[in-house]
C-alpha cells in the first residue's frame, strides 16, 4: 500500500512539474540543466579509467623497444626500426625509421604498409600542423613526403604527432639504445610494475576532490526554485493533502526534472565526447572512442541521481512547514545546531588518524578509509557553511541601503546563499589539500640532474662515427646558437673488450679543438696533434688513467655496440703527453682521462667515437631550440637533441598532476556554470521584488551592487571555511606519507583566488540579465 501511495504521489508530483505553466517548465528546464551538467561530468569520470585503459593498451600494442633489444638475425620476418623522437614548440613529436628487411616483416598498428625510402605516414594531427604556417620549422626537419595517415589503432590520442618514415641501410646503424631489428611490436613477457602507495594515495585523494563538488553541485540543483514550489505546495494543502504526501509530490517534481537532467546530462556528454577528439588539454588528447563510460559505473549514475533528488528534497522540506495558508519560512527559523556539523570532519580525522606516519615503507593504505575520511572532511564543508553563514550574517551591522537589502536578505534565506557557494568551497578546500600534498611529496619524485643550465641549454647526441668539425661548425652557425662545443668520447682499456669479461683496467678520452677541451680541463697550452693527460677526478679514476697512459702502450678501443662485441681495435699511446688538471664539465663532473686533439687521434678510431654538441643558446631568439633540432636533423636523422633541465620528475607523478589539472579544469568550468545557473535562477525567483524596487524608486545601480554583496559575503566565508578544512587535510595527508608538513601559501592563495575569479565572472556574466529582470514587466503576472 505505501509503495502504492508513494507511486502515486511521486507521479502526481512529475506530472504537476510539465503541466504548472511557464514556471513549471522554467523549473524543470533549471533543474534539468543543472543535474545535466553533473550527471555529464559524472558520465565522463566513469568513462575516465576506460581511456586511460585504451590509451596504455594502445602504447604498448606499438613499443617496438629498440632500447637494450636482444640482438636479431635478419631473416624475411624482420624490421630494422630506429627511435628518432623529437619536439616541436614543446609538443612531442614521435618518428620512426623503418625498414622492413622482408615480406613477412611486423606491421606497426595504425598503418598498412610501410612507406618507401624518402616517403612518411604521418598522424592526422601532424599532417595538418606540417600543412599550416605554424609547421613550416617542423617541414624543414622532416623532408620526407606524405603519402598516407596512421590510422586510430597505432595512436594514442586525437593529438598525437607521429610519423613513420622510410629509411635505407638502418642494419648498420643498429645499437644497444636508439636502433633494432625486431620481429613483433608490444612486449609479451611485460611485468606489472609495482606502484608506489604514495601514487596510489594521491590518485584516491584526486578522484574524491574532483567528484565531490560535482555530487554538491547536483545536490544543490534539484532544489532549484524552492520557494516558489513551496508557495504552490500551499494551494495542495488547502485542498486536502496531508504535510507528507505534499512533500511526496514536491519530491515527484525534483525527480522529475533528474530524470530530464539524466537526459540532458547525456546528450550534454555525447556532445562532449566529440568534443574531445577535437580538443587538447595540457598535453593530454583522446579519440571519441575511448570515451565510454563502464555499464555499472552508468548505471550506478542513471539511478544514484533521482534517487539523491528524491532524499535531498524530503531532507529540505522538514524545515519547512507548508500550509494551507501559505508557507512558514518567513518567521524566524530555528538557530542551526553545531554539535553534529562537527561530527563530520571529526569522523573523516578519525578515520585517517591510524594512517599517520605509515608512508610507502608500511603497505598500500586502506583505500576505504582514505575515501571514507576525505570524504567526511569535504562534506563537512557543507555543513558548517551554512551555520557559519547564518552565524556570520545574523551579526553584520549597518551599512549602506546595498548593504542593507544584501544582508536582509542573507538573514532570510542564509541557507540558500550558502548552497549557492558549496561546491566552489569544496573545490578549494579539496585543491588546497592536494596542492600541499603535492608539494610535499615532489622532492621525493624530482631528481637533481646535475645539468648547469646556465652554462649549456641544449645537449645533442649523436650516433657512434660522427665526424667532429662539421659538428662543430653547423653548430656554431646555427641561428640562436651563442657558442657551440662539440666533443667526441672514446672508451679504453688494457684489454680487449667483450660481452663475457669486461677489461680489467679502463678509462675515457675526449677529443675534441682546444677550445672544446678547456671546457673539461685546464690545460697549460694547446695545439692541434697535443694529447693531455687529466687527472683531478676521483682517486680510483686518476689512477686508472696514469696506469694507462704510458707512451708507446697499445690500447684497446671499444667498437661494440652495447648488444654485440665490436672488431678489437688497437691504439698506441703516442709520445709527448702533457699534464692537465680535469674542471667542471659540461655535464657537471670531474672526470680524469686523455684528452685528444682531433690530429692526434687516427681516421680509423672516428667509427668507435661517440660525439655530443653541448649548446649554449640566445633565449632571445625565437625558435632557437628547433634551430637546433633542425640542425640535428642534417647533421643525422638519428640525432636526439635534449633540452637541459636543473632537475626532472618521475613520468608517473607527472602524469598524476596533469590528470588533476585537466580534472580540475573540467570540473571549475563546471562550478561556473553550476554558479551562473544557480545565480540566474535566484534573479528568476527575485524577478517581481526587484521590479517592485525600482518601481518604488530604487537605483538600479543599487540593486545590482547589492546582488554582488549577496555573492561576495557567502563566497568569502565559503573561501575562508575552505583555507581552514583545506589545510587541515592537507597536513593530515603529509602526515600519512611521512612528508614534512609545511603549508605551500602560493598555492593555497592561487587556488583561493581562482575561486573567487569563478565567482566574480560569474556575478559579471549574470548582470544583464539582472537589469533586465529589473523592468516594469517583472510585475506582470499570470
């Protein structure tokens, strides 16, 4: 029977939301918009682990690991591919040469048939930035033609720049990093990494903090135009309903416009996922496809959200007491209770308190608990916000008539003000937290590279057998280029070098102009055909290369290739060796070793040669880093030109905080059209007050400077209350991981002010519609 009644009641209620006139609609249609843009974004987080899914699945169907490969007899099932990686402009740019050495050779996903020798296929994204202006630098450095596209399956985003180019004689080239012959793409005896729990940590904390302010923000929409629902729940008194079956209809009307929104949250997200294939945010780009939500994740949405509108409405209405004769909101409401707000962040504490001080020494932490404690402390957010309005307001003392009307009407409806502003006060307090915790934990993911970026900004390698001068001149005359150094690294030893026992004595030479040398050495003189003898390094190094450096001693030279043991090449130390104290190098070391003018080293060692240009650059150029790669690029295809940095980051913390900052900005554009929907509704539920007003004499001017005082008192307190609950968390969780707790206050004040830049372009955007709502014809009525 109470199924029945309920039935009944709810359908009555969804039937009275499409068939109450213009109001009925413009409720419906606020509502409908509002949970749409949840229920959008929520579509798109359960789609979130599927795209990240495909896009790892789809990277390791094309490794093709040239790097440490075992080495491979050619046969007609064989491929001789080579890494030659790039950036432009700061995006990345993945190329590959290939050669495919017979008909049953492995083809890379996403394409064919290999292009010819001189030919290319590139990414859709690749082919229309070599096509624009904007790639004229890039066309330059890859003079390949385009003869065809790499279809979806061999990229991993919509964005991706790649290409594979056609290449001759590779074989020869092929190394124990850059170039191998393979057989087949992926890696099958691939083993699961283990991953950190501080990672696992910060993942958990990401996806709670992203997803909470959207569950507020959809709580807050099917309230939409309360009172004017309540004021028609009255009539439904007079003519016979009891208080719960009214509440029962009110809550047919909320679950009529979630299911609408269900609907438009759908469409709103179809939308947006062709949207993505189109769009790019930090780096980050994905296909359409990649996009589809997990069945029991959407189901979970499609019957969590009416069911949420449902409870939220019934919770709303027990403060209201609605009867035949109109509405008891007006009196003055009963003063909030603090005891139970409170309990809330106190239980999140709780439930976090026994992870203190665990770390990444002591296990995974207890995913339950960190979910259930961040989840408490955000909620309880939303409920001290309104008490601390309430609180804050029922106290604020004269001021001018904006003020006054602002502050009157904050101690009417100090609930609603609140609602308004809970899920930006989430949000902060929820980025606050993270962005300590982040910059606690950094250090333990960035390394020190030891490169003097002041000295050398750019560093190329280029392969084994690179002639030094034309190096060193193409550099030099590069645009952009201040001073180029090009040394060339020979490795020696008093035995020979094979795969089964290494030499028993070895060292380095360097070769290298005069110029080149000093940058590694203080040397007394130098002419072209001296050889030094550099020690400084530490003692086991000096002593290797004083053992070594005997006039008349035949060397040994490595010629191998990292995978397989090179010809055995002899050297004879000449005659005449100076001494010279080893400095600094380019590379941040002091390392002992001989050091050889280019006519003091034999044309037959050039092959056994490692050469690097190390770069320092004219920042004010523009470009002058794809100067430098073009450069590279003639030099040799196979050339890697690196951008130095003081330190770098683990790749997998990286990613983390790009996918918050692409999380965070999805969910910010949300809160500010979960804001300006909001706003434009109160103006809506406003519309006849405000006529009135100005019909009485009131400055438009007035009105709208007190709508902003409205705004701006509950956004401050919201703002204030989420610095507090923020910190709070965030010292918790550098608690847990072992990190010093220190509050990191530029970020705290950035992300405060983007919440208040969200509100202030929000309170902009809805002024003209304000000051229309303000002419004589708001009065009118039906």
């Amino acid at each position: 029977m109470k199924v029945r009644q309920w039935s009944r009641d709810l359908a009555l209620g969804a039937r009275f939301a499409f068939t109450g006139g213009r109001e009925g609609w413009a409720r419906v249609l606020l509502t409908a918009i509002g949970v749409g843009l949840g229920v959008a974004l929520l579509l798109l987080t359960t789609a979130l682990p599927s795209a990240l899914a495909v896009r790892h699945d789809r990277d390791q169907a094309r490794l093709d690991y040239t790097y440490s490969r075992e080495h491979t007899a050619k046969g007609d099932d064989t491929l001789v591919i080579a890494d030659a990686n790039s950036t432009y402009r700061g995006a990345d740019v993945r190329g590959r040469l290939v050669e495919p050495e017979g008909p049953r050779a492995p083809l890379a996903p996403g394409l064919t048939r290999y292009p010819a020798p001189g030919d290319m296929v590139v990414s859709p994204a690749l082919k229309r930035l070599l096509d624009s202006s904007d790639g004229k630098l890039l066309r330059d450095r890859l003079p390949y033609r385009v003869v065809g596209t790499i279809a979806e399956p061999g990229l991993i985003g919509s964005h991706e720049l790649a290409y594979y180019a056609g290449a001759k004689n590779l074989a020869s080239r092929i190394n124990g990093w850059q170039t191998a012959r393979i057989t087949e793409f992926g890696n099958p005896n691939a083993v699961p990494s283990q991953t950190d729990p501080v990672l696992i940590l910060l993942v958990l904390v990401v996806f709670v903090v992203l997803l909470m302010p959207v569950a507020v923000f959809i709580a807050a929409a099917v309230r939409f135009g309360g009172e004017r629902r309540d004021r028609r729940l009255a009539a439904l008194r007079l003519v016979g309903s009891d208080s719960r079956m009214t509440r029962r209809i009110a809550a047919g009307e909320a679950l009529a416009g979630s299911l609408v929104g269900l609907v438009f949250g759908t469409v709103f997200f179809l939308i947006g996922r062709q949207l993505a294939g189109s769009a790019e945010i930090l780096g980050v780009s994905v296909f359409p496809s990649y996009l589809n939500p997990t069945p029991a994740l959407a189901a979970l949405v499609a019957v969590t959200v009416p069911a949420a509108a449902v409870l939220v409405t019934l919770l709303a209405l027990r403060g209201v007491v609605i009867e035949p004769l109109g509405v008891v909101r007006t009196a003055k409401p009963a003063k909030r209770r603090l005891w139970w707000r409170l309990l809330l962040p106190v239980g999140g504490l709780a439930m976090l308190a026994p992870m203190i001080g665990q770390g990444r020494s002591n296990g995974d932490f207890n995913q339950y608990l960190v979910i259930g404690g961040v989840l408490l402390l955000l909620v309880g957010v939303t409920a001290l916000l309104p008490w601390v309005v309430e609180a804050v307001v029922g106290r604020l003392g004269k001021g001018g008539v904006a003020w006054q009307l602002a502050v009157r009407r904050l101690q009417l409806s100090s609930g609603t003000a609140a609602r308004l502003v809970n899920g930006i006060a989430v949000a902060v307090a929820g980025a606050i937290a993270l962005q300590m915790l982040f910059a606690g934990v950094e250090g333990d993911y960035t390394k020190v590279t030891g490169q003097d970026v002041d000295r050398i900004q750019m560093e190329v390698q280029l392969p084994r057998g690179t002639a030094l001068a034309p190096v060193g001149r193409d550099f030099t005359a590069t645009r952009g280029v201040r001073k180029a150094t090009a040394l060339g690294n020979l490795q020696i030893a008093d035995s020979t070098w094979t795969t089964g026992a290494g030499p028993h004595t070895s060292s380095s030479a360097t070769v290298g102009d005069c110029a080149a040398l000093r940058e590694v050495a203080k040397l007394p003189s130098c002419h072209d055909g001296d050889v030094f003898v550099a020690t400084g390094g530490d003692r086991q190094m000096d002593a290797d290369t004083k053992k070594l450096a005997v006039t008349g001693r035949r060397l040994h030279v490595e010629t191998g290739n990292g995978l397989t043991p090179g010809r055995d090449l002899l050297w004879t130390v000449p005659g005449g060796l100076k001494q010279a104290r080893a400095v600094d190098g380019p590379i941040g070391n002091i390392a002992s070793g001989l050091l050889l003018t280019p006519a003091a080293m034999p044309g037959r060692l050039t092959g056994a040669m490692s050469t690097r240009a190390y770069l320092t650059l004219d920042e004010s150029v523009t470009d002058a880093h794809e100067y430098v790669r073009n450069t590279a690029a003639r030099v040799d295809p196979l050339a890697d030109a690196m951008d130095w940095s003081a330190t770098e980051q683990s790749d997998k913390f990286t990613s983390i905080r790009t996918g918050l900052l692409v999380g965070a900005t999805c969910v910010l554009a949300l809160i500010g059209a979960s804001l300006l929907v909001s706003q434009l509704e109160q103006l809506r539920e406003r519309r006849k007050l405000l006529s009135a007003l100005v019909a009485f004499g009131t400055r438009r001017r007035t009105l709208s400077l007190s709508v902003l005082w409205q705004t701006a008192i509950p956004i401050a307190l919201g703002l204030l209350l989420a610095g507090v609950v923020g910190l709070t968390l965030g010292a918790v969780l550098l608690k847990m991981v072992g990190a010093t707790v220190s509050v990191d206050w530029p970020g705290v004040l950035t992300m405060t002010g983007i919440g208040a830049a969200v509100v202030l372009a929000v309170t902009l955007l809805s002024m003209p519609p304000l000051l229309r709502l303000m002419r004589p014809e708001g009065l009118r009525t039906e």
